[in-house]
C-alpha cells in the first residue's frame, strides 16, 4: 500500500515538473515537436510524456534561471537612472534660463511702457497748455 502512494506521488511530481518545464520553456527553444505539441503530449501521456521531454524535448544545456532583478539595487548603478537625471538636469537648466530671459523680456517691455507712457503724458500736457 505504502508502495503504491509513493508511486502515484513520483509520477504526480514527475507530471507536474515537466509540464511547468514545458510551460515554461520558450517556444523556440523546444526541440523535438512544437511547443503547444508538447502540452498536449504531456497531457495525454503524463508519466511518458514527461520523461519525453525531459529526454528529447527539452533544450539541451538550460536550466531554470532564477529571475534576475529588472534593475539595479542602486540608483546611481542604473545608467537609465543616470541618463534620465542628466536629462532632467539639462531641462530644468534651460526652463531657468527662458524664464531669466523672459523676465529680462518683460522688464524692458515695462521699461519702454513706462518710457512711452511718460513721453505722452508730457506731449499731451504741453499741448492742453
């Protein structure tokens, strides 16, 4: 009896194992039969399915890779992080100097208003006179 469920528990392991492998695997890098062949393979023939793809189908010198973090753990080791606070560097620097410009642009607008508007009121006082 005891025989009997260690064997249903080996072939359930062996079963689920290649056909996460299976799932897993790129389809490209399947050799043997296609990807979504394998599946049904694996489903239809569980126990000989498996050891099928785990002899002949699998691809030959892989392993599950553990996933790999997308990006550094420090910002200063990303060099998008870097490249992107560069730019923003870069385009902070040029919105202050367009708005010193405008500023100055201003300023002289209010300078000549201010000039014209003197320059009216005189000529306009002197001819009432």
């Amino acid at each position: 009896m005891l025989f009997r469920v260690a064997l249903a528990v080996a072939v359930l392991v062996i079963f689920v194992y290649g056909l996460v492998d299976v799932i897993r695997t790129e389809g490209r890098l399947t050799r043997g039969i296609s990807k979504p062949a394998w599946i049904i393979v694996m489903i239809i023939l569980p126990v000989l399915g498996a050891i099928l793809w785990l002899l002949i189908g699998r691809p030959r010198g892989t392993r599950p890779q553990p996933q790999a973090f997308a990006h550094p753990t420090a910002p200063d080791d990303d060099p998008d992080f870097l490249r992107n606070l560069e730019a923003r560097r870069r385009n902070q620097a040029e919105a202050e100097r367009l708005r010193k410009l405008k500023d100055e642009l201003d300023a002289k607008a209010r300078e000549n208003n201010g000039k014209g508007q003197r320059g009216t009121d005189e000529h306009d006082t002197d001819g009432l006179k």
